[in-house]
C-alpha cells in the first residue's frame, strides 16, 4: 500500500492533523498519549508516543486523501475517486471530509460506494440535515424510495423549517408518477409556519413544478400555492429575483392583477430586467388588451432598437391584425436591419407588402432572401403568391411548380393540402379549369374537411354550370362548417340559381347580404341575377346598380340595360 509511504513523509505535520480533522467534541478521546508525568524527565525518545485506534485512522485519511490528490493532478481519476472512497471511510465521523467525497462519487456516478459512505456516516445520531437530505437523493436516483422515505422523514424531525427533504420527496413521487404522495408532502410543507420566505418562496415553485406534470389539479391547489406567495408578498421584497419569482408564480395560478403590479414594479425599479416586458406582453395578450401589448412593444424597440429583435416580428404580428399592413412592413423592415438572418421575416415581409397591395415591394424583398439563402421551397412558394397578386397566373404556376420539385427532393411533408389548394386556385385563375380541378381533388384527398376548397370547388363548378350536384354537396359541407361565412352562403345561393331554383337561392343570397359586413360587387350581381329570374325587375335593376357602384362591370352594365326600366 502507498500511504505508509505518504505518512513518512508528513513528519512533524500529523501534529496537525489531529488536531484539524476532528470535532472539538472528539479531541480529549482520540489525541497522542502524552508521557506521563514522571517520566517528563527522561529523554525524548524514551517517551511513548502510541497513537489510539482513531487517530491511526485519521492518519490513514489524510494519507489516503493526500494520495487521491496526487492521482487526481495525474489525470488518474479512477485510482482518485477510490483513494477518496477509502480516506472517507477510515474518517467517518469527520462529515466535511464525507460530503465533500460523497459529491465526488455522486459526480462520478460511482452511486453506491455514495450509498456506503453516507449511510455510515448516517448512522452517527448527530449527522447534519445535509449529509441527510444528500443521502435522500442518492437513494431517490436509485428508486430506493423506502430508504428516500426514511431518510427525508429523519430531516424533516432535524429541520423543519428546511423544504430539502419535502423537495426531495415530491420529485421522487413525481418521477415515480405518484401524485398522491407528491401533494401530501406538499401539504406538510404548507403546514410550516414561521418559516423563512425563501422556504415558502421554493414551496410555491415546488407547487408549479407539480402542476407542470398535473395540470388538472390547479384548482385543487391553487390556494395552497397563492397562500405560499402571499406569505412572500407580505415581507414587501424589494430584490428583483424575488420579485420576478413571485410576478411568474402569481401568473402560473391565473392571479393576472397581482401578477401584472409585480412585472410593472419590477420595470419601474428595474428597467433592464430580463423577460419582464416580454411576460407583461403575453399577459395583455392573453387578456386582449392590445394596445397596452403594443405599447409595451414599442417601448422595448425604443429603448433597446438591437437588443430584442423578437419584438419587432410580434409588434408586426398585432400591427397586421390591426390591418395596418404598412405600418407592421416597417417593423419587419427595421427588425431585419438587427438580424438579417431571420429568414421567416423576409417572408412575413413579402405577405405584408402583398396585402398593402404592394406586390413589387414583395419580390424585391424575396430577391434578398434568395441572394441570402439561396433558393428554396418557402421562396418559390411566396413567390407564386406574389405573381397573384400581379395578376400573372402563369408565372405563379411555374413557382409553384418548382417549389413542388423542391419540396419532393429535400422537404416532401411541405406538400400539404394548403399548397396543393394554391396550386389548383393558380390554374382556376390561369383558366386551366381541368388541372385545377386535379390539384383541388388532391387537396381534399388529403383534407376532406377543407372548407376553402369544399367551397372554391364547388363555386367553380356552379360558375360553370357542371357537375352541380356535386358542386352543392361539396358547398353544403363547407356551410356546415362554418355557418356564418358570407362567401360560402353565396355559392350555396349561386349553385342553387344553377340548379334552377331561384326562390331558395334568394333565401341564401339575402342571408349572406346581412351577414357580410362590407360590401361586396359580387353578391350583388348574384342577388340581380336572382331576383331577375323570378321576374322582379325593379330589386334586380337596384342590385345591379349598387353592384356597378363598387366596382364597374361591362358585364353586369349589359344586363341592367337588358331588363324592362320602370
């Protein structure tokens, strides 16, 4: 063995030791002998200097740590670990030395000689809450849950106001998908008074962590939860990682007003803290208050132009339900100036810029995201959208087309029923009713339920006067589905006046009117066209009219002119 070796080279030292690796308690029993009193004359080395079994040992512990030391600065952490292992066990008692050992061999996943070392250290009536509750985890990492159980309820007798031992617990029955047990503990825990509010701080985090596994308890614990966090409150924190803590846990459990005064507390103390106005934007949003979101929004672009790009692209997003399409394209624009690399915004950009009826501004935009990121599925696509918009069907056709090619070489989840409804209204649009119909049928092979292309394939047919019965089917599917869309009860209307039967198309036609809420050439037209085939000129020729009004048709200008004046 190598530690008589290391001993002989401590000289004088081991002095020290004996005295440094002990408690006060432990000195008096295990210390040198001294040479007895009439013997203080003789020379020194008649003197006895016999050491007792516990000294013996705490200089195998030294030596032997000594030892892991020289192995560890030689990379050799095996031979290490072990000579720790050893050093721990010949010094039970000294529990700095065990813990420190135990963490080494918990980290070197050598879980077991953990086992041993703690639990004999455990075995002393006046082992700390720590070496305890590190005990506990090493059993839960093993499932031992017994052992876990036993060794944590010894804490909780030790330390009652600690929550190491119920934290132990709860996330031991968490993983061992018990939430019975796991929300007993918690009620202990809730139990403890006089607690500091770090302790009831970490209970209410301990409550969310079961709620994230439980969600369907929340009001079984809710209470319990905010009880935890009013206790926090009620010290008037003013530290800011206290504060966020307790903003974040009041959301958790939907208290939104107590939640929202902490976030704005925080931002007025705390300016810069991170993710505030983020959480303060989500809970407007949730609640609907977008204007406030907004505000926040472009306070936090204001404030920091590079620091938060994300809120550039959400602020867009709100602008854009707001239909402020030119506003919202600024924001991207400005968002795209701190990272251009975002490559979803390039294209968020181009739909912007296409709804602000601005479709040359789109494919400029998408011409930088090709020259960026080389050519892609996502640019073809938007591309095609683009070429819609001006109206240039062929081209439209041939982006999708490629973008097709594309997607079936590197991506071919992309082709979805949504790509495959654009394909079929390009070639609608383009008059290429036979291949439109193809790509609709593929659409609702995928989707059958599709209400855009149940409704836009059924209209198609009913333009054209064919397959009408099949064009009625297909629409009442897409009326089922959603009861109150005006273009949908239109084309119920218009396959009906097909059909030739006029009297219940004006019953849906007048049904759509009142339900749309701008107005629109097209239903108009169809409303003329109705009431003319049931012979009431003077309510065709005023439908007519107003349709001309909104948009000028030679088509609907030639049958206002082909019925009788009044």
């Amino acid at each position: 063995m190598r530690f008589p070796a290391v001993i002989a080279c401590l000289g004088l030292a081991v002095s020290v030791l004996l005295t440094g690796c002990q408690s006060p308690a432990d000195k008096a029993d295990s210390a040198p002998r001294k040479a007895p009193q009439d013997q203080a004359s003789l020379p020194i080395d008649k003197w006895d200097f016999t050491l007792d079994k516990d000294a013996e040992l705490r200089i195998e512990a030294f030596a032997r740590f000594a030892a892991g030391v020289s192995d560890e600065l030689q990379d050799k952490g095996e031979e290490a670990l072990e000579e720790f292992f050893r050093s721990a066990l010949a010094d039970s008692k000294n529990e700095k030395l065990v813990l420190d050992v135990s963490r080494r061999l918990i980290q070197g996943r050598q879980l077991e000689k953990a086992v041993i070392l703690l639990g004999k250290s455990a075995e002393n009536p006046d082992a700390s809450p720590n070496l305890l509750v590190l005990l506990g985890l090493v059993y839960a990492d093993q499932d031992r849950v017994e052992e876990a159980e036993t060794v944590n309820r010894r804490v909780m007798k030790k330390a009652p106001k600690s929550l190491a031992p119920y934290r132990s617990l709860v996330q031991l029955y968490l993983k061992k998908e018990n939430p019975a047990a796991a929300l007993n503990v918690l009620g202990e825990a809730s139990k403890i008074e006089g607690a500091g509010f770090d302790f009831y701080l970490d209970l209410a985090e301990l409550y969310a962590l079961f709620l994230r596994q439980n969600p369907t308890k929340k009001e079984l614990v809710k209470s319990d939860m905010r009880a935890a966090l009013d206790t926090v409150y009620d010290t008037k924190p003013e530290n800011a990682v206290v504060l966020q803590k307790l903003a974040e846990g009041y959301q958790f459990i939907d208290e939104v007003p107590r939640a929202t005064d902490l976030y704005m507390e925080l931002l007025k103390r705390y300016p810069n803290a991170p993710g505030v106005q983020e959480r303060l934007t989500n809970i407007f949003l949730k609640g609907g208050d977008k204007n406030k979101a907004m505000e926040l929004l472009r306070g936090m672009v204001r404030d920091n132009p590079t620091g938060r790009p994300e809120a550039y692209f959400i602020l867009a997003n709100l602008l854009r339900e707001e239909k402020k399409y030119g506003e919202a394209a600024e924001q991207l624009e400005r968002m795209l100036i701190v990272k251009d690399d975002a490559e979803m915004a390039y294209y968020e950009l181009t739909e912007l810029h296409n709804l602000n009826e601005q479709p040359e501004k789109a494919l400029l935009v998408l011409a930088k995201a090709k020259t960026k990121f080389g050519e892609s599925f996502m640019n073809r696509f938007y591309r095609s959208i683009t070429y819609n918009r001006l109206k240039q069907y062929g081209k439209a056709i041939e982006e999708l087309t490629a973008a097709e090619v594309l997607a079936r070489a590197t991506s071919p989840e992309r082709l979805t029923h949504l790509f495959y409804f654009q394909m079929g209204s390009a070639y609608e649009r383009d008059k290429k009713h036979e291949e439109a119909v193809k790509y609709f049928e593929k659409c609702l092979e995928m989707e059958p339920d599709f209400a855009e292309a149940l409704n836009y394939l059924g209209y198609m047919w009913a333009e054209r006067g064919e397959n009408l019965e099949r064009a009625k089917v297909l629409i009442e599917k897409a009326v089922k589905q959603e009861p109150d869309n005006a273009a949908f009860l239109d084309s119920m209307a218009w396959v009906l006046f097909k059909l030739n039967q006029p009297k219940p198309a004006l019953e849906w036609m007048l049904k759509a009117m009142k339900i749309n809420e701008e107005e629109d050439a097209t239903l108009y037209d169809h409303l003329g066209d109705i009431y003319a085939s049931l012979k009431d000129y003077s309510k065709a020729r005023e439908a007519w009219e107003k349709s001309l009004k909104i948009e000028v048709s030679e088509e609907v200008k030639k049958k206002l002119d082909s019925v009788p004046k009044p």
